[in-house]
C-alpha cells in the first residue's frame, strides 16, 4: 500500500516541451544547434516551438491541476538563465520560472525543477562541454543563480537528468547533441557529471533545499546460463547502472577494466572528487526506468557485451520491451545492494509512447499506455511491499512532446498534443490517471 504522502507526478524537461527558443533573451544550447543539423532529427524537427509550453504554461497547470497531482517536475534551461553558461543572469529567463512556480503552488502542485536535462548553453560546449573540468564548476554557479531565485518556494532538486544517456547519446555515439563520436573516449563527461552533481548539491542544501539526481536505471540479465554471458552482464552493469551510482552512495568508481578504462576514469579523477561527489549526500534517488536490458557476450571485438532482445513481451512504439517486474525486481535491488546507504526513491520518470490518433469524435483511446501505467504502479506497490521506501512516482510526460532525434514521432502524453494547432486534448490515459489519483487521496482522507 503506497502512503498518504505519496507523490503522483509528471515529469516534463525544458527543450522537449517549452519552445520560445528566441524568447527573452535564451542563449543557444546544443540542442538547437544540433537540430539544425541536415538528418539529426527525424523529419528536421526542433525545439523550436514544440508544446509552447513556455507561453502556454498556465494552461498546462489548469491540465495538472485537472490531474489532482501533488508534483510536477520540469527542467530549468541553462541558456534561459545563463546564456553564455556562466556570468551574467538573464532576468527575464529565470522570471519565466519563477511565475512558472509560484503557478504551480496556487494549484497546490509540489515544483520539482531538474537542473540540468541536456541543454547545456552552446557556448560552454565550445569551451569542452562536459569533457571539459571546467563546466562542473560552471554547473554549480548555475544551481547557485536558480536556488537564489526559487529556492524560497522549492523544497528539492533534481541535478541531473540521466547523465548515462547524456555521455552514450550525446558524447559517445553521437545520436544526441552535442553530437560527439568519442566512442570510450567519453567516460571524463561521466564523472564530470557527477562532480557537478556534487558541487551543486552543496550549493542546494546551503539553501536548505533537498537534493535528488534522476538516474536511468536499468536491471541487467545476462541471456543465458554460461560465464561468458554473466561476465558481459555484469560488465554492463558496472557501466549503465553502477558507474552512476557507486560514486554516490558508495564514494568509489566500480571495476571498468572490462572496458579498457584504467582506475581514475582516464586521468579525469582527481584527489578529493569523489569525496565531492559522494559528500553531499543524496536527500532521494530518482529512478528512471523503461525497460529492463538483456546482454551476451560479444561477437564482434571491441565493447565487452552484446545487447540481446527481450521477446515474448509487447513492445512500445519505439520497440521498446514492456517488463513491469522489473521495476520491482530494479527497486529491490537497489535496496539489497546498497543497504543503508540508499536514500529514499522517487520513480521520477516511467512511461511510454503509443501511437496516438484522435477518433471521429476527437477522443484519444490509449489503452495500451493505461495498461502499462497500471502495471508499473503496481510493480512499484509490490517493492514498497517488499520493504523499498519509495516515495513519488512521476510519470513521462504531461504532454506529446519533442523526443529528441526522433522529433515528434514517439508521443509518450497524458495528454495529445496537435503540432500544427497546439491545441492539447486528454488522452484516456489522463483521465485514468486522475481517478487513479482521486481513489488513493479518498483512501487517505486527504
Ligand atoms: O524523453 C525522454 C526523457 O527526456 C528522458 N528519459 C527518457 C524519455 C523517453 O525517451
């Protein structure tokens, strides 16, 4: 049974939903320069406009405050407040949060603001990105500027959104902005990450507020029996889910030798980082989950595993398995691995995208999307069973939104959003959503 005080959220990030990217001042991020590029994106779509979220805000909080939630979590954009990345504070732009929060009160809406969802100003890209040492002090000069303007109404943080996906994506592969090809060459923008994390976490708690990080987690299983397999899984593992976590909660990278990287992450840990790191303690863990990943050994030479399908389960519109135990199975673990050193969790990020097309009458019958949040809550109602203190769970996303190299092709909504009017229409899943919320305040008396 979850609690009286758990929190039912959406999560939403600043480039996926706001538009106004020549708004008020905004500096450039990666991400617009990256959209721009011929073939990034599929079918060319940008940032640009999307939901509109930045002027259609108190819209959107009508729709949340429709949805009865207790939280929202955003993402404040870097470039808005900072446009060069660092020096001057641009009033404008960090006014738009400001009335987006003190909104967000007047419905009775907890603000939940990630720091940091992987628009990073293009000027601070120039100078390195987050191969560079420098942007994790930048990071922390940035939090200072927001926690001075909302920290009076914002009782936690998130730093940063999935700094996994942010080095494979955007450094590694470069599928994502900023765009780079480093292959293994990326570990420095993981633990540069996470000193900014660190840094910034000081920052946060000098304000009083408390401090989360949003992980993508995943369980890893190895695809059968044999040691050669086992070995493969645990080395993902290590580089998926415990490179983010271990320095955290445990003040220690895990073994990365299996990849070829040499303790100290290539020379990128210096004496005391991760006493930064690690020495802010989290106030709560944000655990992202979609799926659960199924690794081999390799076939080919060069990365130590091979990712496998997961078959006889349906898939989301991306292609992406549905495993709901493994969220359960996800939670647990993170319980009987790190014991007393885990902080209390928030699923700050669960969804999926579902092919969305409104019917005759305009309404739009995303079953699948109920039965996938249902049995997601459920799997999460079975950990906390199970002994897990998890205390939100936010679902992705309020709204059809921009879904970064796949443009607007994978809606992940509540709520349909038409990108030629903008004119926002509540899927099924919204109203399930609402009721489902409604049933567990009537239990509480709330
Ligand atoms: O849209 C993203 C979000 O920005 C980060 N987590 C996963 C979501 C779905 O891909």
């Amino acid at each position: 049974m979850l609690g009286k005080e758990f929190c039912w959220g959406v999560s939403t990030a600043a480039y996926q939903v706001e538009g106004g990217v020549n708004e008020d001042g905004r500096g450039l991020s990666v991400w617009d320069v990256f959209a721009a590029r011929p073939g990034a994106v599929k079918n060319g779509d940008t940032g640009a406009t999307t939901c509109d979220h930045y002027r259609r805000f108190p819209e959107d909080i009508g729709l949340m405050r429709g949805l009865g939630l207790g939280g929202y979590r955003f993402s404040v954009a870097w470039p808005r407040v900072q446009p060069s990345g660092s020096g001057p504070v641009n009033a404008a732009g960090l006014g738009f949060y400001d009335r987006l929060v003190d909104g967000l009160l007047e419905a009775g809406i907890v603000p939940l603001p990630t720091l940091f969802h992987w628009d990073l100003p293009q000027v601070l890209e120039e100078a390195g990105g987050w191969m560079a040492r420098e942007t994790a002090f930048r990071f922390a000069d940035y939090a200072g500027v927001v926690a001075d303007c909302l920290g009076d109404r914002v009782p936690a943080w998130v730093t940063l959104n999935e700094p996994f996906i942010h080095m494979v994506f955007g450094y590694a592969l470069g599928v994502h902005a900023p765009g780079r090809t480093l292959m293994l060459d990326a570990m420095p923008t993981a633990h540069h990450q996470l000193l900014g994390h660190g840094l910034a976490a000081q920052v946060l708690q000098e304000h009083g507020g408390q401090v989360m990080i949003a992980n993508n987690l995943t369980p890893v299983r190895a695809a059968s029996d044999s040691d050669a397999d086992a070995a493969a899984a645990s080395a993902y593992d290590a580089l998926h889910n415990r490179m983010f976590l271990d320095p955290l909660l445990c003040g220690r990278y895990p073994d990365l030798t299996a990849f070829g990287v040499p303790p100290g992450l290539g020379g990128s840990v210096r004496d005391g980082d991760l006493e930064v790191i690690a020495g802010a303690p989290l106030d709560g863990l944000g655990v992202n989950y979609y799926n659960p990943t199924r690794i081999a050994a390799p076939t080919a030479p060069g990365l130590p595993f091979a990712e496998a399908a997961i078959e006889g389960v349906p898939h989301t519109a991306f292609g992406w398995p549905v495993v709901p135990d493994g969220l359960r199975e996800l939670l647990v673990a993170l319980k009987r691995d790190y014991g007393h050193a885990l902080p209390p969790v928030t699923v700050t990020e669960n969804g999926c995208s579902t092919v969305d097309v409104p019917g005759e009458d305009g309404a739009v019958d995303d079953a699948f999307r109920i039965r996938y949040l249902a049995d997601h809550i459920d799997a999460l109602a079975a950990a906390v069973a199970e002994g897990v203190d998890v205390r939100g769970y936010y679902t992705w996303s309020l709204l059809d939104n921009f879904e970064w190299a796949e443009g607007f092709s994978q809606r992940f909504g509540l709520v349909h959003v038409d990108f030629e009017t903008l004119r926002r229409t509540p899927k099924a899943s919204y109203l399930w959503y609402r009721d489902l919320i409604a049933a567990h305040r009537a239990r509480h008396g709330r």
